[in-house]
C-alpha cells in the first residue's frame, strides 16, 4: 500500500485486483450476495491504513456483472468514484474465464485478468485515459490505448483485448 496515495487509488491498484485474483469464487458469492456492501468493506479497510488526507469517498462506486457464454466467462465491470488524480481509475473490468490446464504437467494456467481504465495526463493519450492490466503479481502494465470515459466503450474494448482474433 503506498500511503503517499489517495484511499482510491490503493483500493484499485491492490485491494480489488488482490481479491479477485487470489479468491475468485469467494469474490463472486460475496459481490453476489452483498453487492455494494462487499466492495464498501474493502474500501473502508483500505481507509483504515491511511490518514484522513488521503481519503476519498465512495460515492459514484458501482458495479454491474456479465457473463460472456460463448467464451464461457463472467466480467464484472466496477464504476470507481471519479478520479482525481492521475493512475486512479474510472472503470476495471475483473475477467474470470475457464480454468485451463497443461496436459503435459500438472500446471494450471491463470484464468483472471484485470483491465483498468486508467486517468492519465492528456499528453499521455488524447482522451485522457488508457488501459492497463495489473496481473495475478500485482504488475501495472499497459494493455491498450484510452477510450472516452464509457462503460459500454471501455467493455468493448476489454472483449477486444481479452479475445484476440
């Protein structure tokens, strides 16, 4: 956790992607059954480690679940708070698809991704905006050009990402 930074943007760089990527189907039962309640706990626990200057409030979190039957595969796409500073987030996109493993050795493939719409400096990207991926390892790494700031927009262009063609 960097206590340098805003109560947002730790809950979206660590706490989220941490808990989806370590206990995917505890974060499904749980965001399933308590909905808003679930991410309201995690991102007070996050508060909970930082001074009151760096706090930010909830309002404007959302989230909403999809699945994707022909890649048998569920997204849900959180609704961040609106940013207020650069590398928070306006929207993340927590891909769950098939458990695939090697037929040659007992390894299992990961099967969680998570794509960030992140706000970055207008002369970074012209719609100030781009998408990152911060993977199992908790690596913030680019993924793809910004969108406007669009939840359909930014959904297409996960499918985009996630499913090459």
């Amino acid at each position: 956790m960097l206590k340098t930074r805003s109560q947002h943007f730790n809950f979206g760089h660590e706490a989220l992607p941490t808990i989806f990527h370590t206990q995917t189907s505890d974060f499904f039962e749980y965001l399933e059954r308590d909905g808003l309640k679930f991410l309201k706990f995690w991102w007070n626990h996050v508060a909970e480690r930082l001074d009151n200057d760096k706090l930010t409030p909830f309002e404007g979190m959302g989230f909403e679940v999809r699945e994707v039957p022909e890649k048998k595969a569920k997204i849900v796409l959180v609704r961040f708070p609106h940013p207020t500073d650069f590398d928070e987030f306006h929207y993340a996109a927590l891909v769950k698809t098939p458990d695939k493993r090697s037929p040659f050795v007992f390894v299992k493939f990961p099967s969680t991704r998570v794509l960030v719409l992140a706000h970055v400096p207008l002369s970074q990207s012209d719609t100030g905006t781009q998408i990152f991926e911060i993977t199992p390892r908790g690596r913030y790494l680019p993924a793809g050009p910004g969108t406007p700031v669009n939840k359909e927009v930014f959904y297409k262009a996960v499918l985009k990402l996630i499913w090459k063609k």
